[in-house]
C-alpha cells in the first residue's frame, strides 16, 4: 500500500517535535482524515496526547524493548484502514543508538520530516541541516520545518541559506508567537486523559499548523510504499479465557497498549477498576495487573481507601496472582512518603517503604534475567523494558525472594506468595512467551499456583 507516513524527528530535545505532532495530528483530523499515531520510544505521556486529538489509540514503537519484529508487526496491524500514519520521534533523531529515531525509520522504510528549533540561530541553521542529510543517506529526511521563527526576516534568512546549500524541501515556518505549551510536572506533559488542552486550544493549534506548514506538500513527500502483511489472530473461546483486573484511573495510567493487546491475544479478558475511586475488585477474576503512573500526587486519596487496600492484600494473602510495576509497586508496598515527609499507608503487600525523592532516581533501558519461576516465565528466561521514576526504596525486608537479575548485577522483582512487582515497565513484543505464561499461571486457579 501507499500512504503518507513519517516520522516527525529533531535535531534535540526539546526542538518542539510534541507540539508539531500534535498540530499535525489535529490539522490532519480536522481535514477529515483517519490518522493514526504512533511514539519512538518508552514514553507513556506523549501516546496519551496523541489520543486526545485523533480518537485512535497511539502506539509505542520501541526497538530497544519491543524488537524491529514487534515494531513492524505493531505498525503494519495499526496502519489497515487509514489515510495517513504519523510517528513522534524522541530526543535528536540519532539519539538512542539502536533505539533512535533513524533506527526506527530504517527499520520500517520511512521518511523523517525533521523539526529544527531555529530561535538562536539563523543562516547557521542550514549548516545543521546539511549534516543531517550527509550523516546517515539511508535515512530520508523527505522535508523539514522550522520551529520558533523569530520574524519575517528571520524567515529569508533561513530559506536563503538553506535553499542555496542544502537539499531537503522546506515545509514551513513554525512562528514563536504560535507556540503552544501543554503543562508539565515531573515525569513530564500531562497525560491526554487530563485535557492539558482543551478544544479551543487543539482547534487554534491546527489553525496554526494549516497557516504556516504546507500540509499537502507534506503529505506527497512523505508518501511511502508499505509492504507486508499481518495474520488475523484467533480468540480463544470463553470457557478457556482468563480474567484480568488492570488498575486504570488518574493514579495509575501507564500502560503499553500492546501489552495489553498482547494479554487479550493470548487468552486474557480485560477488566478495569479505580483504586481511587471503587471499594471493590471486580468480580470473578483470576488476576490483578497495577501499572505505573502518579500514585504520588493520589497518595492521600489512595491511602484513605482503605476498603480497596485490605480487598488487595486480602487477595494476595489467599494466593491470588498479582504483578505490579512501578507506581503499581508503589502502590503495593508499605508506607508511601511524600517529598514533604507525610506518610501514607499503602496496601502492605511488600514489607517495604518508599520515599519520594526532588529528583529523577533512575532511568534507562532495562534487560531482566528471571533467576527463578514466576507468573511472567521460569528461571533463565530474558524480559525487556525500561525505568523512570523520583522514588526509592527507603527499607525493604532483605529476606523477600527476587527474581529479576538485571544487567547491572543489581537485583529486584520482589515475590510474595503469588505477587510480583518492582520498579522496571516492561514491554513483552520480544518475549511474547512470558504472556503466555501468564496466562497458564492465571488459568491454574487463584490460590493453586
């Protein structure tokens, strides 16, 4: 097939790829067009915002996490039916190595319109595109846009210097006084769910994007030929399916939708609570999911549920399988204190406390060993995902079972009875074998695992 589909790239962090993404995202929309995105990368918050101004659910392609086999499968099964697929890079676009933009656009055979922050430069900046095209030629940047334009004379200046010395087709000149700034705490941009932007504002962006960005154009460059298919998965019938739990409210929020996808392929129905908000655990299930997200900002709504926390731990307590991961650990562990020093109970399924800390913890790619059996695999099996979080453990009972082995010899994956939790995300498009043993663990029984 062919249809318009790129990835939006930059020269750095920061050059306004989320916002250009958007604007797109929304100007495309607003045209009438099935658009579906996508995001390079682990980010859980950029999707979301994806989201809100398309109506289709956004991706993660992760070569790091996932493998350049999931990440076109993802792409391939998500791209049928649409008139146009946009990718939101991360960092520069060589940034990453193996889990760069360039790799992912390699890995598909698509073409980068690239953003360049112009506000501090200005015939120098085709100096900066001309290495971006000599860097990598099997890269094809197909056009570029200049972000934060200053003025008109600004604008000649650019387009000058970059018509004479440079290949790359101009598509627009974004205006510094058009920039648009979606609030952001300290894992990032407020999440889609939230409305960082209402309809106005979307609308008023793809008014912006549609003035200063030659979107047809864009579209015929970035045209690309899409080969390959994906085999219909089968569903497996009820009587055999498992029944999962997944935390889904403001507190918890951040998921991989391909893991989920994933869970229900394999055998695994979806069902979604509030830990905010519900008293009880949905009825007849065979497990419980808690991902990460903000149990920081909910930690006083969180504790003060007392009746949620007591019907978790009682689960727990009888042998019901759980795994949680990051704020979902957190969650799970003792005691909870904030950046202010108040404490807060949590549902006691980990004897441990955590504590938040004014800084970022740790962060990075993560390959995880099983050192035994758990509801994810046995012993010697490889897992793939990613860590972000400002807390820590404070104390910890050093007698609890782990069985994750990661590649900096640390250890984690902390195991009571049939719960597994600990801080990493993990992402299962290359160790598909680990749902699947999930879902054997979840069919066995509560409380016969």
């Amino acid at each position: 097939m062919n249809i318009p589909a790129f990835l939006v790239g930059g020269t750095t962090s920061g050059s306004g790829k989320t916002t250009i993404t958007v604007g797109l995202l929304a100007a495309l929309r607003q045209r009438g067009l099935k658009v579906q995105p996508f995001k390079c990368g682990p980010d859980f918050i950029d999707p979301t915002l994806h989201t809100m101004v398309t109506g289709r659910v956004s991706r993660n392609l992760d070569l790091q996490m996932a493998g350049p086999s999931f990440c076109r499968t993802s792409f391939m099964r998500n791209i049928e039916g649409v008139d146009v697929a946009v990718i939101e890079g991360v960092m520069g676009l060589y940034d990453g190595g193996r889990a760069s933009s360039a790799a992912l656009t390699r890995a598909l055979s698509l073409p980068v319109v690239l953003v360049i922050d112009v506000r501090s430069a200005a015939e120098s900046v085709a100096a900066v595109l001309k290495g971006f095209e000599m860097y990598d030629r099997e890269v094809r940047i197909s056009g570029v846009i200049f972000n934060r334009v200053g003025s008109g004379r600004h604008r000649e200046l650019i387009r000058d210097a970059v018509t004479k010395n440079c290949t790359t087709e101009i598509l627009g000149f974004f205006p510094r006084d058009a920039e648009f700034t979606i609030p952001e705490r300290h894992l990032g941009l407020h999440m889609g769910e939230e409305s960082p932007l209402n309809a106005e504002q979307i609308s008023s962006l793809a008014r912006a994007i549609e003035e200063h960005i030659d979107i047809d154009r864009l579209l015929q460059v970035s045209t690309a030929a899409i080969n390959g298919s994906v085999e219909s998965v089968g569903r497996l019938p009820v009587e055999q399916r498992a029944r999962l739990a997944v935390a889904r409210d403001q507190a918890f929020c951040f998921y991989y939708q391909d893991n989920l996808d994933l869970f229900e392929q394999a055998g695994i129905d979806l069902v979604f609570f509030s830990p905010l908000h519900d008293a009880l655990l949905p009825e007849n299930i065979d497990g419980i999911y808690i991902g990460g997200g903000y149990p920081e900002l909910y930690a006083q709504q969180l504790s003060g549920n007392e009746e949620m926390r007591r019907r978790i731990k009682d689960w727990v307590d009888c042998g019901g399988p759980l795994y949680c991961e990051c704020g979902g650990f957190m969650y799970m562990a003792t005691e909870l204190i904030d950046l202010t020093n108040n404490h807060f109970a949590m549902a006691g399924v980990f004897p441990a406390i955590i504590v938040m800390k004014d800084r970022l913890s740790r962060l990075g790619y993560k390959e995880v060993r099983l050192t035994g059996n758990c509801l994810l695999g046995k012993a010697g099996d490889r897992l793939f995902g990613h860590e972000f979080h400002y807390s820590t453990i404070q104390e910890i009972d050093p007698s609890l079972t782990t069985v994750y082995q990661l590649q900096d010899g640390s250890k984690e994956g902390y195991v009571v009875k049939n719960a597994l939790g600990g801080y990493v995300h993990l992402h299962f498009g290359q160790s598909a074998e680990a749902v699947g043993c999930f879902y054997n663990f979840l069919r066995k029984g509560r409380g016969e695992n």
